[in-house]
C-alpha cells in the first residue's frame, strides 16, 4: 500500500465515534471503494490467542471480539474502502507456540497484529514481529518488559503488572486490613510478574509478605500447597496465576476449611472460575481493569457480541475490541499499511474514544491511563466492587463511581 496523494488524502475517511453509541464506525471514503490505498484486497489484522489448551476460553473470547470489531468497520464501509480481515493464530499461551503464531500470521501477510493473552507467549512473539517492523497492539498481555523492551513498536489498551500489584496491595493493606499477605503464582512471566510487582507494593505499604513461591499449573489437588500457605499465618493468599488454577484452590480451601482471605489478579475473571469453583467463588476477589458489563460506552459491544456469540463477552474483549479499532484508526491516518507508518500513527493518536476509555500511549507504548479495580463474585458474577478515587487515595464504590 503506498502513501496517499494530497487529492487522496482530501478524500480518505475519518474513524469517529457515533454519538451516545459507544461504537467506532468506519465510513465508506468514496464511492468507488478505491479511496486512496493504491492498493487491493483485504487488509489483514492478526489476533495471537491461546485458541486451544486451559486457557482456551479466554483465547476464543479475544477472537470473537476481535471479529466483533472488524465486522462493524466492514459494515460501515472498511478502510479505504477495503475489508478488515482477521487472522487468528493459536499461540497456546505457551513460548514455543508464540514464536510459532507469530511467523504464521507474518507468513499470511498481516499488517499490524492486535491480540495476545499470555505475557509468556509474547515474549519471544515480539522481535519477531519487531524485525519485520509489525505493530503488534496487546489487549491483555501485561508484564511490563513487553513494551519496556519492544523498541516503541510495542503497544496495550491493558495496563502492566506493576500498575496491578500496586492495587492489590493497596487494597489488601487497606480495606481488608491485611497485614500478613501470602503470594502464590505459577512461575510463568505473567503470573510470576505480577506476584514480585504486589511483593514490592505490599513492603511499601506496610505490609509483611509471609510466603512467595509457585505451585505446578495443571494438577488436580492443591492441597498440601494451601496447607503449607496456611502454616505460615496469612491474613490474605493473593494468586496470580490463571482460571483454571484459581478455581481449584477456591474449592479446596472451602474443603479444607481455610480461613485466610483468597484474592487473584486479572488472570481469574473468566467465567470457567465459576463453573469450577461452584459456591466456593462467593465472595472471592480479584484485580482487573473493568469488565465490558461495568463500562456504560460497551452496551452496544456487549449486545453485539452476545448476538454473533449466545455467549457473554469475557475480561479482556472489550481491550482487544479497542485494540483492532485503534489499528484500523492508524491505519487510516497513515494512509499506508507499511508497518513503520502505522507504528507512527499509533504513537500521534491522542485520546482514542475507546469503550474502555479515553487511549493515548506513551513513548513505550503503555496506555497513559491505565485502571484497576476490584471486582467480588456476588450473586454467581463477577460484580464491580471498589476502586480507588482520581487522586489514588481513597477506596469508592466503583459500582456508582
């Protein structure tokens, strides 16, 4: 695609935001479909997921959202006249599978690339995408060396880790009055990010972390692990390894009659928690940027989403739906799907009207204003439950705040 003329650029369409609507519409720039791309076919997107494997659920979740997206920029006209296409690639949250996925969507000839869940995955996905000088724009990938080492071609409409940890910590020395805290993760970049990240916080605030250590991902009795944590006397056990682990430890700390508090991060919000768990999720909390249900600018999202999918859009949806919107935002206004001048877009775009909130990245890439929050399982869901005020000091309620 080369760069657009001025008569073109006159020409090209403007992304916006429909009024009340909460949804990024695409116009259609000229009636001839050609506008001024000087170039034809599709414009391809890849989505990097785990699509198969224990975190499939939230994998699935992100491409259907990610379509979800594409299909409300195809209906209103495309870019430059031309059809968004969504590549997917199944990364397994696993290294050896991320390095993978990202060659094949290389191979298939995406432009930008828009998706991601396990920051481990990531991490080799990167220079790979970076030596081929491919935007990649993460929707849930959150430890903090992914854009700190991704050369500025590296970017989130999530937060990082360290942001997260610093809430928990707050939280559990606030709040829930903690002082002996408990820190259990499953040694993988994410889980084990966001586990030193709360560590840190934790000693800062006061507080006194009693255990840090992992357990094994994929076993079916944890046990002798909530036992151990229990010997040392946690006020607070704070997880933050993923849902198919989180569900686990909810039931057999109910079985084993634990009493000590049990909180997870972000990586614990999928619903298949419920499902495993079963009474044992009541009450249990967990730090996450909000969720689509909480975020009034979703509605429109949420009800299209259930329509393509008779299912309920997961935690991460709404990130990666801003996430395809503000590429196809920079690509539009770099006229060109050469990946340095999206790249270059991407870091002009100030403000982006996403329907998690207001987008701008800073030089490395992060989201300048990133949120977490707390949510509780009430009633069967994952309910907003508090957050902290704008000056960071004071606990509200963030269902009416």
């Amino acid at each position: 695609m080369t760069p657009l003329t001025p008569r073109d650029r006159g020409r090209r369409f403007r992304i916006f935001t429909a009024a009340g609507a909460g949804l990024l519409l695409v116009p259609l720039a000229a009636a001839c479909g050609s506008g001024g791309s000087g170039g034809s076919g599709a414009i391809k997107i890849g989505v990097p997921a785990p699509l198969s494997g224990d975190s499939a659920s939230a994998g699935q979740d992100i491409l259907a959202a990610a379509k979800v997206a594409a299909d409300e920029i195809n209906k209103a006209g495309g870019v430059d006249g031309r059809k968004i296409q969504i590549v997917e690639a199944d990364d397994q949250c696993s290294a050896q599978q991320g390095a993978q996925a990202a060659q094949k969507l290389l191979n298939s000839g995406v432009v930008a690339v828009a998706g991601g869940y396990c920051s481990g995955a990531a991490v080799p996905a990167i220079p790979i995408y970076g030596r081929r000088g491919v935007p990649f724009v993460m929707d849930a990938s959150t430890n903090p060396s992914l854009t700190d080492s991704g050369k500025g071609k590296v970017f989130r409409t999530c937060g990082r880790d360290d942001n997260q940890g610093l809430v928990a910590a707050k939280f559990m020395t606030g709040p829930l009055g903690a002082r002996r805290i408990a820190l259990l993760h499953d040694n993988t970049t994410y889980a084990k990010g966001l586990a030193d990240a709360a560590a840190n916080s934790t000693k800062q605030a006061g507080g006194q972390v009693v255990y840090e250590n992992a357990l094994q991902p994929g076993q079916s009795d944890y046990g002798p692990v909530l036992t151990k944590i229990a010997s040392t006397r946690p006020d607070v056990l704070y997880f933050t390894g993923y849902f198919a682990e989180a569900g686990l430890l909810m039931k057999q700390r109910k079985q084993l009659g634990l009493k000590f508090t049990l909180m997870g991060g972000d990586a614990t919000t999928d619903s298949t928690v419920l499902k495993t768990a079963g009474s044992a999720a009541g009450g249990y909390i967990a730090t996450t940027a909000p969720l689509a249900k909480d975020l009034p600018a979703a509605a429109k999202f949420v009800s299209a989403y259930k329509a393509a999918n008779n299912a309920d859009p997961g935690p991460f949806s709404v990130y990666e739906y801003d996430a395809v919107k503000i590429v196809a935002k920079a690509i539009d206004d770099a006229g060109s799907t050469r990946g340095a001048a999206i790249t270059e877009a991407l870091h002009k775009i100030k403000d982006f009207p996403g329907i998690t909130g207001p987008i701008t990245f800073d030089a490395k890439g992060d989201r300048t204003d990133p949120l977490y929050i707390t949510v509780q399982v009430q009633n069967g869901a994952f309910t907003a439950y508090k957050k902290l005020d704008e000056n960071g000091a004071t606990w509200v309620d963030a269902k009416t705040s």
